[in-house]
C-alpha cells in the first residue's frame, strides 16, 4: 500500500485492517470504489483528446465468510454514510417546508379550478393558473449509498443527483447470478455495462415517461466466496460484465486482538472535501465533468503500457482476455482517484493535470497487484470454453464408463455446459483432435431419419479406473 498511497492513507487502510481483523486489500479495495463514487461525474480523466474515463471502480472482494470482507468494507462505508448524513438531514429540513408548501399549492390549484369552471359556465375568460398553485418538484434526498436498488429506482435518483452514487452488495452473488443469464434478470445487464462506463442512458418506466441519464455513472462494491464465484465464471457468457470488477482475493489475515485502531476522523474530513467537488457548466450551460488531461510525459508512459497490455492479450484467452484489454482505461480511472485521495487526505494538491508520477503509481499497481490477483481469481474462467467443456466431457465418458456414445447420450444428462449441441459438439472436436475418441459407423435409425453421431471412447481414457 505504502507504494501507491500517500503516507497517511497508506497508515489508515493498514490500521483500518488491524482494527476489523481483515487483510488490508480488503479495505483498500473499499477505499478505491467509494472514493470513486464519491468523485463521481465531478471529476473525470482525459489521457488525450477523444479518450475520457470517469473515476468509477467495481472492487469484489473474494474470500470465506470468515475472512473479513464486510467488516473491511464496513471502514470505508461508515464515513461515506457518517458524510451523506448532515446532506440527507438538510435536504429532509427543505423537504419538509416544500411539503407544506405542497399543501397551501394544493388549496390553490383546487380554489383555481373551481374560479375556472365558474368562469367557463359564465362565458368568461377563465383566471390563469397562479403562481402559488406550483410548488414545484420536491427536494432530492441524496443517496450516496444504495443497497438494493431497481433499475427504475436508481434512474429517479441519478436523474437528480448527477454525480453519480455507489452500489453496495454485502453478497455480490445473487446480484450477478441474475445478470449473467440472458433470461430472466438479464434486462438490467445493459445498464449496468453502461453504468460503468458513465455513457448516457435512457430509464423506461412502467406506465411513467422514461428517464434519459446523461451520464450513469455508479460505483460497484460488495464481497463474494470462492465457490459461488467460480459458478458464476462458468455460467457467464462474456461480454466484459465481470471483466470490469478489480477481483480482490488476498490470504486470511492473522488471528490476533487488534492493536491499533483507524483514525477515523481523517477519512470523514477526506471523503467531505470530495464530496465538496462540483461539476462544471460550460458555454452551451451544460453540466458536465471537469476533465483532467494527462502530462505529456505521462501520455508516453501510457502508451508503454499499451504496449505491454497488448503483449499480456497475446497470452491470454477467455474471461482474462477482456480483463487485460481494461488495463489501460482501469490505469488512468486509478490515477485520478489515487491523485484526488492524495488532495482529500490533505498531502498533495488539487491534480490539474495527471503526472508521469502519478500515472506511473497506478500503473505499477496494476500491474504488480490487480493483474496477479485476477489471475488468481479467473484461473478457471481463463480456460476457453471448448476446453472447459472437452474436460468435463472426459470427466463424464469415465464416470459413466462409456466405450462409446453419442452426442446425445451426452446431452441427455443436462450437465453444465454440456446441455445442448452448440456446447458439445466444439467439446467433441477439441476429444477428437486429441485422439480421445473417434467417429465410427452407428447402425441405423429404427424411426428412420439421419443417423445418430457416435464415438468410440480411446481405452486409454479409462486406464487407471476401477
């Protein structure tokens, strides 16, 4: 941590950790999203022109139940909460006198209706509507954290909080299970690919007008074990939704009393001056990000690191493969939020540009930290899936101690990736190339019609096997 922290913070996560008995990359993690989100669509960074990246971070910490994952996340969550409180108790002060402003408007919107319809029976130019009949709309309610939200619902409030907010799942399981199925749940998979990104979004709302979000942006946190992540990794068909989480998987922490406890007072102070960022208007009265460019000698280290993405891409397939062609927008995301952290935490200034320095602190955490860790966590998922699938079809041949088969044999037990032809038959070509079976000719089709495919089984497959 103390490489790519300043001094102060890198001393908060690591006694935030002690204190909930955690792993501090745990707490790091939290640390990464919810300032993040905190920054939001305040600040976004620009390493050239035509290429901007909104500070958005999905951390998933993996781990047992016992590891520590929600207390960690709990050290940075409760002083983003302890922050949004004195914003959520002003805004409930203004919505309680509009409310009583809703009501005198109610009286007389209802005593104009009644002088219109007097005036329209009398043949009169009815009154216009008065001033006082509108209260206006009501005052938002700043949610800074959701825990639960529908689509719907997060629409309506970043429809009035622009700056973006932060998703937090105790159990990210469930809450991925839906999305990663393209039935059922799947609908809300598109926006939360946008939601990452920070692109414009339209909301449809059941029997309401639907809502157009400039800007989507929301930050993801939450924790997963081990076993309900790796079933997700095989039922995902990828289109980047789990490339974009920083998959944290550290060792257990040591069992021991606590012995230093987090100051706790320097990360409300940090997260109040983020959360005193504002975003601009330009000439066209447009509330956008103020965009922070890269140095010219930082565009340089950028493009190495380009360079060395597009070398680790070459070794890599699968899940890995979209996760390595992230790297770069996941740098530039991490030098702002690193930068901005620095400036809230009081030990640096406010970035205007983003330095060789500055890129190169993230860079190298990407690469020596996050790029290990989603090795570790995707291993299975970095395996193609006609490979996946070919050695669970061995996995079978040698349960069922099948000398031969076919292709429907195999469908008919429905199992995991197995279940339907466009999945075996790549498993049965990667099994014949590797000379593990072979076609041969089936008897005839008593119902007639095409004959059925089937294989002899390699007796090799089955040595060793009782």
């Amino acid at each position: 941590m103390r490489d790519v922290l300043a001094p102060r913070l890198a001393q908060w996560v690591e006694d935030a950790a002690e204190a909930k008995g955690a792993p501090p990359d745990y707490v790091f993690a939290a640390l990464l999203a919810v300032a993040g989100a905190t920054i939001g669509n305040t600040r976004w960074v620009s390493p050239w022109k035509g290429w901007n990246e909104p500070p958005v971070i999905w951390s998933m910490c993996i781990g047992l139940p016992s590891a520590g994952k929600s207390p960690a996340i709990d050290a940075a969550l409760q002083p983003l909460r302890k922050a949004e409180r004195p914003l959520r108790d002003a805004a409930e002060a203004e919505r309680k006198a509009w409310a009583e402003k809703a009501e005198l408007a109610k009286l007389a919107e209802s005593t104009w209706k009644e002088a219109a319809k007097g005036a329209i029976k009398a043949g009169d130019t009815p009154p216009e509507k008065p001033q006082e009949a509108d209260a206006g709309q009501a005052p938002h309610i700043p949610r800074l954290v959701v825990n639960d939200g529908t689509i719907e619902r997060l629409g309506a409030i970043l429809a009035r909080q622009p700056r973006g907010t932060l998703q937090m799942r105790d159990e990210l399981a469930g809450w991925l299970d839906g999305m990663l199925r393209y039935s059922g749940g799947g609908s809300d998979r598109p926006f939360w690919l946008e939601a990452f990104g920070g692109r414009g979004f339209t909301v449809e709302r059941m029997g309401r007008e639907p809502l157009t979000i400039d800007r989507l942006t929301i930050g993801v946190l939450g924790g997963i074990q081990p076993d309900r992540l790796k079933t997700l990794l095989f039922k995902s068909d990828d289109d980047g939704l789990l490339a974009r989480f920083l998959p944290i998987w550290p060792d257990p922490a040591p069992l021991r009393r606590p012995r230093t406890w987090a100051d706790e007072l320097l990360m409300e102070r940090a997260l109040e001056r983020l959360l005193s960022l504002d975003m601009v208007t330009d000439d066209q009265d447009e509330t956008r990000p103020w965009f922070i460019p890269f140095a010219e000698d930082a565009r340089g280290l950028m493009d190495d690191f380009r360079s060395a993405v597009r070398d680790w891409e070459g070794e890599a397939e699968g899940l890995m493969l979209s996760f390595i062609g992230k790297l770069p927008g996941l740098a530039a995301r991490l030098s702002l939020v690193q930068g901005y952290l620095d400036w809230a935490a009081g030990e640096a200034e406010e970035p205007h540009e983003i330095t060789a320095s500055e890129f190169g602190r993230a860079a190298h955490l990407v690469e020596a930290y996050f790029l290990p860790m989603a090795r570790r966590a995707y291993a299975d998922a970095a395996t193609p899936k006609a490979d996946r699938a070919a050695r669970r079809l061995v996995g079978i041949i040698q349960e069922q101690g099948w000398q031969s088969f076919t292709a429907r044999d195999v469908m008919r037990l429905d199992r995991q990736e197995l279940g339907s032809k466009k999945d075996v038959d790549p498993a049965l070509s990667a099994l014949e190339d590797g000379e593990c079976i072979r076609p041969v000719e089936a008897p005839p089709n008593p119902q007639g019609g095409r004959p059925q495919r089937l294989y002899a089984v390699n007796p090799t497959l089955h040595r060793g096997r009782a």
